[in-house]
C-alpha cells in the first residue's frame, strides 16, 4: 500500500464510505452515524480495528447490535458493539 493510501486522513474517509455504504439502510444509518461522529478522533489503532470491524458481514453486526439476547462478540468486535449501541442509545 503507498503512502498516500495509508494516510490516516485518507484512511478515514475510506472508513466513513464503507460505514455510510453497507447494502442496507439501517446499516448504513447505524455504522455511518458512528463513523461520520467517531472516526475523526481514532488512533491508528482504533483505525485498524474498526477497518476489521467493518469487514464483518452485516447480518452479524446488526444482531450484536439488535438482538438483546445476542452474545456479545469477542475482542474488539465486542467493543465497537458496545460503543455502538451507547452511541445510538440501544
């Protein structure tokens, strides 16, 4: 990866349309609103770990976030499903 396409900044909004273009609205809604609030005050680290976090396919995010029964995930998984769902009041 070049330089240019690892600057945090352009990492970011890469990040911001990956969030906000997900297939469904209310992801797009859920993880864009975090990301267009959140994502600007992420770490390299954080960056990292959201980028993994946003790889996951939707229909298990969307259960972490909206299944009250559901397990929490392992990991990092499990806190940007916390700081999601304190984020959207859930």
């Amino acid at each position: 990866m070049s330089e240019a396409t690892n600057d945090p900044e352009t990492r970011r909004r890469r990040i911001l349309y990956r969030a906000a273009h997900r297939g469904t609205k209310e992801m797009d809604w859920l993880l864009g609103r975090f990301a267009e609030a959140e994502v600007s005050t992420f770490d390299e680290e954080e960056l990292d770990s959201f980028e993994a976090f946003l790889s996951l396919p939707d229909p298990e995010i969307q259960q972490w976030l909206m299944d009250p029964a559901s397990p929490r995930p392992p990991g990092e998984a499990g806190r940007f499903v916390e700081r999601l769902k304190k984020f959207h009041d859930i």
